[in-house]
C-alpha cells in the first residue's frame, strides 16, 4: 500500500515522477489507478517548496537573485 506519507518521503529523497515513487517503496504500479493521485501530490508538493523558497527570499534580501 502506497500513502501519501511515502509519496512526501520520497518527494523529499528527490522523487519528481511517479516511477521515482514506486521506485523508492519498491513496487510498481499494478493497474495504474493511483498514478493520477501521486502524481497530484506529487505537484502540490513541488508548489509548497516553491513557495517556501519565494517566502524565505522575500523575507531576506541577502537572498535575492542577483542581475547578471
């Protein structure tokens, strides 16, 4: 059984596609109707760490990304 607990650990180990996923629980997909949700958790997780990031950058100038 995959959760969304093991969806967000392997998120954080650097998994950005499902396979990445599966790959890190060591199983695979058997009929495929997961896919849709780990792949939605998946992109809500990648718009919480760009948020995170933009939050932190605004929040300190020393952080701003320098004109080149």
């Amino acid at each position: 059984m995959l959760t969304d607990t093991d969806v967000e650990t392997a998120a954080r180990n650097g998994a950005v596609r499902p396979k990445d996923v599966y790959e890190s629980k060591g199983c695979r997909a058997q009929c495929g109707n997961c896919v849709p949700g780990v792949v939605c958790l998946l992109r809500q997780i990648a718009r919480q760490g760009r948020a995170t990031i933009a939050d932190t950058m605004h929040g300190h100038a020393d952080l701003q990304p320098q004109a080149m």
